[in-house]
C-alpha cells in the first residue's frame, strides 16, 4: 500500500479538492477538518480518512500525530492547506485579528510540520505549502492575510533548503483566484472593517454572495499538488492561475522587488547576468525562447 498524504483544512475549496483529487488516484488520503459532521462527510469519499484537528490546538495536532502512527503505513506527504484571510485595512486591524490569521496560516504551519517531520524523513517525502499569490503581492484590504503568506513562502525556502540534504523536497503552491469559501470564512470569523471600500464592506451584508462562484473550480490547484507530490523532480513553485492576467500581475511585482533593490545599490547587475542567471535558473529556456 502506498504511503498515505495529510491534507489539512479540507472541509471544502482547494482542500476538499486535493483531497479527493488524491483518493482518486489511489493515494491514501488523511484529510483534516474542524468539526464532526465535515469529518463525516468527507469520511464517505473513498480513499478519505478524515479526522478532526485544528492546526492552532497542539493537543489536537498531538492526537492527529497519534491517529497517523495507529494506522501503521507511515507518511509520504504533507500539503498544508489550513489558512484563513482578514479583509481589511492595517490600521483597523487589531494584534488579535492579525495573531488569529498567523496562528493559522504560519504558526498552525510550523506546529504541524514538527509534529510529524520525522515520519517525512523517514520515508523521504514531501512537503507542500499552500501559499498564494498574495505571498508575492500585497493589497490594502489584505494586508494581513498578505503578511501571513510572504512568511509562509519564507518559511518554505528556509524548510527546504534545510530539509533537501535529508532527502526531502519542499515546495510552495501559489493559487491565483479560483472557487473557495475564504471569503464566506472571513467573513464569518472576523467583525466588518472599520475602514474598508463599499465593496469589501458590501460583503458583510446580509445576504451578501461570499462563495466566490465566478471563479473556476480549483483542480489545477489539485493537479499542481500531485506533481509536487509524485513528480520525480518536482518544482520549487507551482503559480496556478485560471488567466494569464493573474500570473503578468505576480510576475511584475516579483520583477519590481527585483529593480527596486536593485536600484538601491552601486552593485546593480547588468542586463546580460539577469539574462544568465534566469535562464539558469529554469534551465536555460529563458535564454532558448526569446522571453528575455
């Protein structure tokens, strides 16, 4: 039997996608969610074994720990989905809303990569980061949520480059707007800004649609997930976006922090080392396709 892969945070969205996208493949699934009656209807998808775990309780990750070392087949992965967004501007924002979202998004992170990092070394896995294109952009609204996942695409590097000469590969998958209910769980979780544009205040209203339904469904997320998982030489980041314009906007800002700390040093590169050093970095095809 293969070994199995955790999936946290798979009551519905990206999670519930991964996880079921997993099971269909014949990858034995644990998947984490919150409450009872989720654990009971994911526990009917075949290949699912859900259990209930907060990332931000340790004794629930203690239990989870324990739940996986019963079933006796080892773990081969772990995709850290969990995460929560806050909308609203920074200065509205109190140290409880923005410790409630790194809780979740970094710390229940970290908290659960501890628990089990030696049941990944053991089998020389893999470790996937759900992270998001606000790891690389930032926005007025979502200057909480944005923080807690430029950490976590830190955390990511740190974790890999510790990690890869054990044997373990660590990567981050970046999903562009796609159909989830984050928004119906900021929504639910934290009180309407105090300083927010009519649009994000509009979501507090009764009534008022959060299901992001105008987005695609998140199965390139899913799809992105398996490779990082089975391929033989995964890749560091997976942006998954559903349009082209999602993946210009992240990879702008990305060249913006370039130039601007380039800008700020007498030891600026030139034009050709930018060239060599991209096209090294994805092995030469920046250099053969004339995108630079």
């Amino acid at each position: 039997m293969p070994q199995s892969v955790l999936v946290t945070g798979c009551s519905s969205g990206i999670g519930l996608t991964i996880a079921t996208h997993l099971a269909a493949r014949g990858v034995p699934v644990i998947a984490t969610v919150r409450n009872e009656s989720d654990a009971a209807r994911l526990a009917e998808i075949d290949g699912v074994d859900a259990l209930i775990c907060d990332v931000t309780d340790d004794a629930q990750v203690a239990r989870l720990r324990e739940a996986i070392d019963a079933r006796g087949d080892g773990l081969w992965g772990i995709v850290h989905n969990a995460g929560i967004a806050h909308l609203g501007h920074l200065t509205a924002t109190s140290l409880d809303e923005l410790k409630a979202v790194f809780e979740v998004n970094v710390f229940g992170v970290h908290r659960v990569t501890n628990a089990l990092v030696d049941l990944i070394l053991a089998s020389r896995g893999r470790i996937v980061t759900i992270s998001s294109l606000s790891g690389t952009l930032s926005s007025p609204h979502l200057g909480a949520y944005s923080m807690s996942k430029h950490a976590l695409e830190a955390y990511t590097d740190a974790l890999a480059m510790q990690l890869a000469p054990l044997g373990v590969h660590v990567c981050a998958v970046a999903p562009g707007n796609f159909a989830s209910a984050i928004v119906r769980s900021a929504v639910g979780r934290f009180a309407p800004p105090e300083e927010a544009s009519e649009g994000i205040k509009a979501l507090f209203a009764p009534g008022a649609d959060t299901s992001r339904s105008e987005y695609p469904g998140p199965e390139p997320v899913a799809v992105a997930c398996h490779a990082a998982l089975f391929d033989e030489k995964p890749l560091e980041r997976y942006l998954v976006v559903p349009i082209a314009e999602e993946a210009d906007v992240t990879l702008r800002q990305a060249a913006h922090e370039w130039a601007r700390l380039d800008a700020s040093t007498p030891y600026g590169w030139s034009r050709e080392r930018i060239v060599a050093t991209v096209a090294a970095g994805i092995g030469g095809a920046a250099a053969d396709d004339g995108r630079l």
